[in-house]
C-alpha cells in the first residue's frame, strides 16, 4: 500500500499510537483480570479448603450428634427400666408394708383374744373357786375325823358381832377360825392379799372370839404367783394357802382340840403332834413348789408352740378353739374327799396290775422327789 506524501502519514502515527495504547490498556486490563482471576483462584481455593473443612467437621458433628442420641436412646432406655424397677420396688414395699400391718392386727388381734380367754378364765376361776372352797369346807367339817362346828356369814354364831361377816368360820376351842375364800380380778395379787390382810386385821382387831390365825384360800394356780404368803399384821397371823391345804389344817386344829382338854399331855403325843405339824407343813409347800415347778414347765411346752409355721399355728389354734375345758365331776371330788381310805384304794387300782414302768424312769423319778 502506497501512502500518498503530505497530511497522509501523521494520521498512521495516531493511528498506531492510539492502537499501542489501547493495547497497552488491554494489557493493564488483561492483568487486571488475571490478578482478580488469581484472587478469585485463590479465594476459591481457601473456600475450597474451608468447605472441606466444614463437611469434614459437620460429618464429625453429625457422627459425635448420632453418638449423642444413641447414649440419649440408652439413657432413656435405663431411665425407663429403673423408673420401672423402682416402681416394682414401691409396689413390692407397699405390699410388704400392708403384710406386716396385717400380720401386726393379727398379732395384736391374737394377742387381745388371748387376753380375753385368759382374764374370762380368770374370772371363772375366781367365781367357782369362792363357792367350791365354802362347800369344800362344809363337806371336810361334816367328816366324823374333823366334825367342827361352821358358820358362815348369813349364819353367825350368837352374840358375834354382826358387823363382821367372813365367809367361813370353824369353831375351836370357845374362838373361830377364819377361812376367807378370795376372789379377785386385781391383775396384781400380792398387792390384793396384802391390802386384804390390812383391812381384816383392822376389822377384827380386839375381837377376843377371833382364833389369831387367819387363812385366805386362793386357787393352787393363783397361789404360785404370789411371793409372800404369810403376813402378820395388828397381833394376828396370815397365811394364804390352796384349797388342797385346808384339809391338813383341820386336821392338826384337831388333835390340838383333842389334846387342849387333857390335863397333862403325853411327850410321846406332843411329839407325834409336833411331828404331824411338820409334815403337813411339808407337804404343803413341797405341793405348791410341784405345783409351780409343773406350772412353768407348762409355759414353756407353750413357749414352743410360737416356734411352729404360722399354718400349724392356726390349725392348733382351730382345734384348741373346738375343745371343751375339761372339768372335774362334784360328786368325784367328794367322793375322794371321804377319806384317806378312798383315796388309797383308788391309787392301788391305779399300780395294780402293775404297770409297765422302766427301770430308769423310777430312779430318775425318785431322784427329783428327793432333791
């Protein structure tokens, strides 16, 4: 191409300088871009790294978060099981609270059954006992071997003081005997006897028709309890003995009667009566101890019965509630009472035909008599 001279060239320079600078503005721009690219690049890259970054620890997150709600299932599932177990614990307590309540009302329930048997059996012991020592007395006077003269206190002998009423008197030697059944529901009988001994003693006090031995007949059950049975109180004698005692009483009252008129007594005689005395005495407290001894070992065979199971408990218990205490017959009781005679014929029919007793069993018995 041929540029024609003149005004021509100036206008290639322009052009050539003003391309040169667009080219260079293209080139600041292209670097531009280039360095915005780069940052781009690199910002790309750190957002790539920081996105990898939050998936790794969001997948770290969501793993720690399943984790967290498996412990959550498994606590949930042990706070449920001992929510559970500790509710059957409740309801077992419960149940085992209500048992023992129930198996103390029985208890208590035995117990003021028990109460009641034993104060109505008391009661009935002291009712009977009262009018069965009066007939006793009345049926031992009557026998040809004592044949005393009796009072009681809606017959009284004539000219006695009609204030005083005992329940039996016998008559000896221009004086009475007092014999005064007690009957008491006081559940302390020491206390009892002592506080009748006091009111007695002051009621009969300078009454010369009074003998100076009083005696007080309690049931032989009663009378082991008691740890003082003799009193002396305002210059009279007390003696608290068993029904069973009345009998050799009389009997030595009746030959000291035998003997008062006598206008001189043989030694020989004193010595028998001295001798009797002492062998009533004997066997009447040698009585009360077996008594007593038999007593307490029957309270303990009782004893054993609370070691049982409570079901063989209460069928003995269903079976004692069906029997019917057992009593002795009047007419039997007097006719024992007829004589020492009746009384031996009936232990002979009882050792004859001989018995089939071993050996042993005699010594072991004979040692326990004589200890």
């Amino acid at each position: 191409m041929y540029f024609q001279s003149g005004k021509k060239e100036p206008q290639g320079e322009n052009t050539e300088l003003r391309l040169q600078g667009e080219i260079g503005e293209l080139k600041a721009e292209l670097k531009a871009e280039q360095s915005e690219k780069d940052k781009l690049s690199g910002q790309g890259k750190a957002l790539y790294a920081e996105n990898t970054s939050l998936r790794a620890e969001n997948k770290s997150l969501t793993e720690k978060n399943d984790e967290l709600k498996d412990l959550l299932a498994k606590f949930r599932a042990e706070q449920k099981r001992q929510e559970s177990e500790f509710q059957e614990r409740i309801t077992k307590l419960d149940a085992a609270k209500n048992s023992l309540e129930e198996e103390r009302i029985r208890i208590r329930r035995e117990d003021e059954n028990l109460k009641a048997q034993i104060i109505a059996e008391r009661d009935r012991m002291w009712a009977e006992h009262e009018s069965e020592v009066i007939t006793h007395l009345n049926d031992l006077c009557k026998l040809p071997e004592y044949a005393f003269s009796t009072y009681s206190n809606t017959e009284l002998p004539d000219g006695f003081d009609g204030r005083l009423k005992p329940d039996f008197m016998v008559e000896f030697l221009e004086q009475y005997i007092i014999f005064d059944a007690k009957s008491s529901k006081s559940e302390n009988l020491q206390i009892y006897i002592s506080d009748q001994v006091k009111k007695t003693a002051t009621k009969i006090q300078g009454n010369s028709q009074i003998y100076t031995a009083i005696f007080f007949v309690v049931p032989v059950d009663a009378i082991a309890t008691l740890k003082k049975r003799h009193f002396y109180e305002q210059g009279y004698s007390f003696f608290v003995i068993s029904p069973e005692a009345i009998a050799p009483i009389l009997a030595s009252f009746k030959k000291i009667q035998a003997y008062e008129f006598a206008e001189q007594m043989d030694p020989q005689e004193r010595e028998n009566i001295t001798s009797l005395i002492a062998e009533f005495d004997q066997h009447i407290n040698f009585t009360n101890a077996a008594h007593l001894l038999l007593t307490q070992r029957g309270i303990h065979s009782l004893d054993k019965v609370k070691s049982l199971s409570g079901e063989i408990q209460d069928e003995v218990r269903q079976k004692k509630d069906k029997m019917r205490l057992k009593s002795f017959k009047p007419t039997d009781i007097k006719n024992f009472m007829m004589g020492t005679h009746v009384q031996q014929q009936a232990i002979s029919e009882h050792v004859s035909p001989k018995s089939d007793i071993m050996l042993e069993e005699l010594e072991i018995a004979s040692e326990t008599l004589e200890r």
